[in-house]
C-alpha cells in the first residue's frame, strides 16, 4: 500500500507455494519478485515517473496501550540467560535431558518476552531477543531430532564396541 515499495520473499506473504515451505521456495520467490521488482522499476526510470516515496503516506506505527521499556536490563539480561542456555545445555556435548532442560527454561524467556512486546514501544533490543528466541528454538528442535549429535548415542555406540 506504500507506492513505489516492493516486498519480496517471506515478508510478502504471497503463499505462491502453498503448504511447501522451503527454504528454497523462498530463496527462488525473492528472485523472481525481486527481479520484476527491478524491470518494473527500470521502466519507471526509463519514463521518468518519480520514485521517490511521499512520507506522508506511510502510517505512524501505532503504539497505543504501550509504554516506554521502563527496564532496558531486562531485555539485557534475557540475552544474556539465552545465551547461559544455549551455552551450557545445547553446545557440543548435548544430551537429551539437556535439551529438554533448555527448552523448558527457553519457554520462560519466551512468555517474559512475548508479555514486554506487548505492552513496551518495539525497539532494536527487544526484536533481536525475539529473534533470537525463535532461532533458539530451531536449533534446540533440529538438535532433539538429530540423534547422531547426541552425547547418549555415541556412550551407546562405544558400549557396543
């Protein structure tokens, strides 16, 4: 709704691949889009039509039923146990019970978190901590399903030799 503005890929919600969500898919879609994004624009250069974007149409981000973050330590110090979890239990030596630890403590870290996005102003801080949080969560998920990197398997193996 922004004129002269091109979203591409994930953030344009375009579902031109339905159910399959693929890292691929993605990766071809930002191409596709991103290059007619580019001849559209090309064209519009080569008529002289103004790109520039009228400020006036973006709206003011809407921060009503928010506040100020009256403690920006606590968005530090989350950051600082998240990387405490991802450390001491997800690291090289993992083990079932580690993993299941972390994502239980990452669980709390996610609800304190997801609680300040809704009721503070959004900031740069409190998106990476979000951000990081979810990656957290991938990794931890990717790590549970990933046998072979688990500590259990290779005690396991070395009995049976």
């Amino acid at each position: 709704s922004i004129q002269n503005l091109y979203a591409c890929g994930e953030c344009s919600s375009t579902g031109l691949h339905g159910a399959n969500r693929l890292a691929s898919n993605s990766l071809l879609e930002a191409m596709v889009f991103g290059h007619r994004a580019y001849i559209d624009t090309e064209k519009k250069m080569k008529v002289g039509i103004d790109l520039s974007i009228d400020e006036s149409s973006i709206p003011d981000w809407n921060t009503k039923g928010t506040s100020a973050p009256k403690e920006m330590v606590m968005i530090t110090q989350s950051q600082k146990e998240l990387q405490q979890i991802m450390s001491s239990y997800v690291g090289i030596v993992r083990t079932d019970e580690r993993l299941s630890r972390a994502y239980k403590r990452l669980d709390l870290l996610f609800e304190e978190t997801e609680n300040m996005y809704k009721s503070t102003k959004v900031s740069p801080q409190l998106c990476q901590l979000r951000n990081l949080i979810t990656v957290s969560y991938l990794i931890i998920k990717c790590a549970q399903f990933r046998k072979e990197s688990n500590r259990t398997v290779y005690a396991d193996s070395r009995a049976m030799l």
